[in-house]
C-alpha cells in the first residue's frame, strides 16, 4: 500500500484557485454547499482510488464533488480516501455531479476525465443507491534542484495554465538542494523565496513569468535546476500625499526584467507607518521601480517619481547590500472636503485660512485659503490611510475657530461627521475679535399696518462705529421673504405668519451688527364687523345688508344676495326685496370691499338667515240657519304661492272654542249660541314653517 504523507507548504499561486486541505491529511470530511431548490437524495457516491502503477489503495486523496458543470473549482463536498483507499459521499440532491481527485503525490484528476473539470465525465445520481465512482491516479512527477547562500524559507510553484493542478505541495529543502512533487503535467515554474522576502525562480528570474516553463510527465523525475540567492538591497522613503502630508500606503516593487515592468506582489512589498509614512523594503538588487498602494479614502497609485503608471516610473538600479533613500512616493487622490466660511450675517469671509489636522494631533494633512466666495477645497484626506482630521479657521481680525462651528477642538472628526450628516459642503460661521465688531443700539421697529398687501417699513438704529452700510432682511416666521428695502409691500401669501425685519450693518474688516425686530403677526385684509341681515323673513318684505367694518380703508363695496348658497341674479343692492320664490329656503348676503389705491379686496359673508315664510290672509265669512238658533262660519287661509300652508287655526266665541287642522281650502264649521243676537267671532291661524301666523274677527247673528 502506497500511504500518502501529506506534508503541506505555504505557496503562492496565481492564475488558479486554490483548495487548502487538512494539514495531516488523514481521511475526514470536507463540508460542502448544496441548493435546496434540487430533489432530495439518499444515493451514496463510493468507490476505491488506487495507485495506476500497482493496483495498491491509496490512503489521504481528497474526492471533492460538485454540480456546477461550469467552473474548475468545486462548490460541493468531499472526503478524504482511508487507508483502504476507499470513500463515500452521501450527496443530499438528485443531479448530475462531478468528482475531483487531489493528493500530494498523485496528479490531478476529474472523474472520467483528465486535469480539468471541462474534461469530466458527469455522474447522474438519482434519489436513492449507491454509485461506484472508482479510480486509479497517475503519480506526481517529481523536479529537484541546487541552490546557493542560505537556505530559502519556502518554495513557490506557479502553475502557467489556470484550473490545473490546484492543491498542497509536497516538498523539501535541504543543504543546497531541494525537491518539490508536481500533481500536474501542465507546465509550471519553481522558484524559492527567502527570509528576505526576495524571491527567484528557475532560469534565476525575479518574476515567475518570465521564467522558463517546465513540465513533468506522471511518474517522471526532473532533475538540474539552479537556482541563485537573490542579491539584495534597501530602499527607505515616505509615502504622502498631494498635500505632502504623510499617509499610510503599501509599497510594493515593480521588476524591470526582459524588458516588462512587472509587479513582484506579496515577494517584496511592505506598509508604511501611519504616523510617519515611513518605510523600509528590502528588495533585489536589479533594475525595478515603486509603486504606492492605499486601497481605501479614494486614493490613486503613487509611483516613483511622480509618474501616472509603471512605464513613466523613475527605475532604480541598486547594488547589492546598498540602502537608498528615496524621494517621497506621492498618492494622487484621496477625499476631497469642500467648505464655505461665511461672516455672523451669512455673507462669504475671504482670506480665512483652514487646516485640516490629523485628528487629535497638530499633525497638518493639508490646508486652503477661502475665495472671495468664502469656498475653499482641501483634498489628499482620508480616515483609513491617515487618521480622520479637524479643521481649525484663522484669520487675523477672527476668533480662532474649529469645524463645526467652535471655539475648542472637539472631538469630533470631520469626514466622519459629513459622512453620518449626509453634508457635501463644510459650514462654517466666523466671528470676529472683539474690537473688530458692530454694536447696534435697540432693535428696528415695524412700523404700518401688518396686512397683507400693504406696505410696513423701518428705520435704521444707530450702530457704533459708523457702518459703511446697512441692510434689511424681511423674515416670515424666521425664514427670509426675499424683501431686503426699508419698505415692502407684504406678499398676500404672508397672512398668519410672524413677521419680524432684521437689520445688518456692516463695515469692512468687522463683524456685522444683527439686530431684529419683535414679532408682529400679519393679517389679512378682512371685515372687522360682519355683515348681517335686518327685516322680516316674509315674502314682500325688504332685507337690508348691515355694513362691515375693514382694517383697511374700502373705497367701493359690491353686494350679491344668496337663496340656499346660490347667487341670485340681478339681487346686487344692499337691500333686497323678498318674492315667493324665496319663501321655504334660506338667504345670505355677501359684500366685498376693494381699495383702488392699495388694491387689497377682502369679503365678508352674512350668517344664514332663518326661513322665508308667505304672508297670510285670512278671508271668513257667515251664513244664516234659520232652522236653529246657529250660523255657519266659512274660513279661507290665503297664502302667496302656497295652496296648502298647513298648520292649524282657532276659532273661539263666547262659551265656545273650536281647533281645526288647515287641510283644505274651505274650513266650515257650525256656530251654536243658544239665543238670538250678534257674536264676535274671533280667527286665530297659528302659522307653519312656510307661512306666517294671522287673526281676524267678525260679527255674525245668531238667530
């Protein structure tokens, strides 16, 4: 039996992925991804791995499974042979998959195939059973070499073609030699990498492209390499950026061999400090260039130089064992803070200088001078590769001030403060000096009526020293109207609001004097007193308009009368007389005052009237029974425009009272007395809620 050793090495491999694999290499499970979108599956994929050579089982290969028909790298599950060679793999779904086959002395296989997964043969696995996947390997081929000086710290095999051969190496480095088994036929290229962090590969190459490829058959030895320590030599500097203030980078050597420029990557490559920008690498003495490297605050690669990419780079040529100091490696980029510096009263400070700090430090990251604007724009910055920053303003008439708006360095950190804020633009109001400031003495006053639509104004108070000029600002509960004169007309969508006139002084070289007046509430233009209706709700009758009181002056009125909220036609007077056509609904009245001179318009409204009732009229008369000592009373209740007023009416003579509803248009009722001579009768009709009540009396002779 052919037991597999398994001894694993650190390796750099580019152009393929690679699969790390327990370090013992002893038989367990790898864990794997599955879709729960698939069938599930009971089936077991099992088999046996033996040796091509002899038949005997091999002990330690990785079987790994996958369903992706697509990519060279497994996505499934695996487990490693034991000592009998033997595996089993329960694959939970029912699909087609494909198995690989890795160890550290055997190449690299695909089920059914070769090197590749496109190579592979897929395996239908249905929802129950068993499926024999048994193999036979080819083993590694092996290379062996020389090399001169100290012994190297690890060995790299590059792997020229990507998907094949991925996995650990089996090596070994003694005195002078080494060996390295190959787990793959494609070409490849060795190389040693010492405790400098230098490394060559065969052919005494710098970069492992450049070296020449060599390929092993299965089972077969290559032998004779040679392989030189690598001369080495220093190179120190200072990584900064636009603004020459240092920040953190990653300094990485690009080889100039063959005639490529060509990054070395993780051989030589180093971080510099933080808060120094410092660095030191070590690197080979041979022709190569820098290049600065900060992933994160949107930097740019700085190369040596100051160049935009690798071909323009300064080239070094360094003697072996020699330090050289470098110019400082500049990173283009970065974060950008923009800002406005603006005066108490709003307006832009030029000449302020800011100066932006590493946070908590008087270490400067870049600084700027405001524009006549008050705009000023610092780049370079970062919070990753260079602490985040506090900004501080100066100004010789200024109080010194930090962002955002203070008088003390707080601790809060500008890009971060922006960035949580969602601000584009750093705000900043400055004061000055003490003896570089306006006082005003009091307040503005506002002086009219606060309607809206007429015109206020103001006057200025005195400021010490004499401003070289003032202006107003009209506020609208606290936001600005756009009026800046000493008198405005107020905008009719200003009701309700509080306004308030803010003065401003100004004189050049100091502070503003802002002062502001009390609140006054703008109104709009309306009646003060209401207009109502006077006279009687009968038909025939004539309603009277009262006249509104304004809180500003009407020069001309206009009238228009309502039935039920619809516009009467031709009613327009400040009377109206009412018509049957009134009676059962209910009026109103609007009257609208205007002002030739201040164009203001406003209308008030009467409240409702109460309902319109016809006047009544009752007609009654008598007739003589002769038969009995009686009469008979006919009553009529005449209503304009109503044939039916309803309500009731009350008849009442001495001794007697009759109560009759009105349902018809002739009531007739029977008048006994019980002797002879004359009766007043008196008729009461008690009104409805269309007619209005009435009475009369009458003489009738009973006989």
């Amino acid at each position: 039996m052919i037991r597999l050793l398994g001894i694993l090495v650190a390796s750099t491999v580019l152009s393929v992925p690679v699969l790390v694999l327990p370090a013992n290499g002893a038989a367990g499970s790898v864990e794997h991804v599955v879709s729960a979108d698939l069938p599930g599956s009971t089936a077991v994929v099992s088999g046996t791995v033996t040796s091509s050579v002899d038949g005997s089982p091999l002990e330690g290969v990785l079987v790994v499974f996958t369903g992706d028909i697509t990519s060279d790298t497994p996505s499934g599950g695996g487990k490693y042979t034991d000592a009998d060679g033997r595996f089993q793999i329960p694959v939970g779904f029912a699909r087609g998959y494909r198995l690989r086959f890795t160890s550290t002395q055997t190449i690299t296989h695909w089920y059914g195939g070769g090197e590749t997964a496109a190579s592979a043969s897929i395996i239908d696995v249905g929802t129950s059973g068993i499926v024999d996947a048994s193999v036979a390997l080819d083993p590694a081929g092996v290379i062996r070499g020389t090399y001169s000086g100290s012994k190297p710290s690890s060995l790299l095999l590059m792997r020229a073609t990507p998907g094949i051969g991925s996995g650990s190496l089996l090596r070994t480095i003694a005195d002078g030699e080494f060996a390295v088994w190959i787990t793959t036929e494609a070409p490849v290229t060795v190389g040693l990498r010492w405790a400098t962090g230098v490394a060559r590969f065969n052919g005494n190459k710098y970069h492992w492209r450049n070296s020449p490829a060599l390929q092993v058959a299965s089972g077969e030895e290559l032998s004779g390499l040679a392989i030189d320590m690598p001369a080495t030599a220093t190179v120190t500097g200072r990584t900064t950026n636009v603004n020459d203030a240092v920040i953190a980078a990653k300094v990485r050597a690009t080889i100039i061999e063959d005639g490529q420029r060509l990054d070395l990557g993780s051989s030589t490559v180093t971080d510099s400090d933080l808060k120094t920008g410092e660095f030191s690498l070590v690197v080979p003495a041979t022709t190569l260039t820098l290049q600065a490297v900060a992933p994160n605050d949107k930097y740019g690669v700085g190369w040596l130089g100051g160049a935009p990419d690798a071909a323009g780079a300064t080239a070094l040529h360094p003697a072996e064992g020699q330090t050289l100091a470098l110019p400082d490696l500049q990173l283009p980029g970065g974060r950008t803070i923009n800002g406005v510096v603006s005066d108490t009263a709003g307006d832009p400070m030029a000449g302020v200088a800011v100066t932006a700090f590493a946070h908590g430090t008087d270490d400067v990251k870049g600084s700027a001078v405001s524009a006549s604007d008050g705009t000023w724009s610092i780049s370079g910055l970062g919070s990753s590769s260079m602490p985040d920053v506090n900004l501080r303003y100066d100004h010789p008439l200024l109080v010194r001030s930090w962002y955002p708006s203070k008088t003390y360095r707080s601790s809060l950190q500008t890009l971060d403060h922006l960035d949580r804020n969602h601000l584009s633009v750093a705000d900043q109001t400055v004061s000055h000096l003490p003896q570089f400031r306006l006082a005003a003495a009091g307040a503005p006053v506002i002086e009219g009526t606060a309607i809206a639509g007429l015109e206020v104004s103001t006057s200025a108070v005195p400021v010490s020293p004499t401003p070289g000029t003032t202006r107003f600002l009209w506020l609208c509960d606290g936001v600005s109207l756009g009026l800046t004169g000493a008198s405005v007309r107020l905008p009719a969508t200003t009701a309700g609001c509080r306004l308030t006139v803010r003065q401003v002084s100004m004189l050049t070289g100091h502070q503003p004097a802002i002062s502001e007046s009390a609140p006054v509430t703008i109104v709009a233009p309306r009646a003060t007193v209401r207009v109502a209706i006077t006279g009687s709700r009968v038909s025939g009758a004539v309603l009277r308009a009262t006249t509104p009181v304004w809180n500003f002056a009407a020069d001309g009125r206009s009238h228009q009368w309502y039935r039920n909220g619809k516009p009467i036609a031709g009613a327009t007077g400040g009377s109206y007389r009412l018509v049957t056509a009134d009676v059962g609904d209910r009026l109103t009245v609007k009257v609208t005052a205007r002002s030739t001179i201040t164009g203001l318009m406003a209308s008030t409204t009467s409240p409702m009237t109460g309902v319109v009732k016809a006047r009544t009229v009752i007609r009654a008369r008598w007739v003589r029974n002769r038969e009995h000592l009686s009469a008979q009373l006919q009553v009529r209740v005449l209503t304009s425009g109503q044939s039916r007023p309803g309500g009731s009416i009350t008849i009442r003579y001495p001794g007697r009272v009759y109560r009759s509803n009105v349902t018809r248009d002739l009531i007739r009722r029977d008048l006994y007395f019980g002797r002879r001579g004359w009766v007043t009768v008196r008729i009461d009709y008690l009104g409805s809620s269309r007619a209005t009540p009435a009475s009369t009396t009458l003489r009738v002779y009973m006989h």
